[in-house]
C-alpha cells in the first residue's frame, strides 16, 4: 500500500462540477452495489415471538 495508494475494485468518476451540485458519483454507485447484493442474497426475518399473555388491570392478589 506504501508509495502506491489504492486501486478500488469499481472506478468511479467524481466530477467536479457533480460535486458541487451536491451530487456524490461514489456513494451512489457504492448504493447500487449494495442494493444488487441485497436483491440477490435477500435475508429472511425471524418469526415472530408469541404474543405476552393478558395481565389484569388491577393490583394481582
């Protein structure tokens, strides 16, 4: 890494005037990969626990 910086896996071009509009070429291209990964590989929730039983509205004797 010394001396030769870092070579990213996908090249983006961040132009300036893009930059100054408030658009960022990097992060919205980092998003798309992101969501790609997601679509392919979409995890699935656990079930639900079940429901806490009923508990009186009064003092419990």
């Amino acid at each position: 890494m010394e001396n030769r910086g870092f070579t990213p896996d996908i090249q983006v071009d961040n132009r300036p005037d893009d930059v100054v509009w408030g658009k960022h070429a990097q992060l919205d291209r980092a998003i798309q990969e992101v969501m790609k990964q997601i679509e392919a590989n979409p995890k699935k929730l656990p079930p639900r626990p079940p429901d806490l039983p009923a508990y009186s509205e009064g003092p419990a004797m």
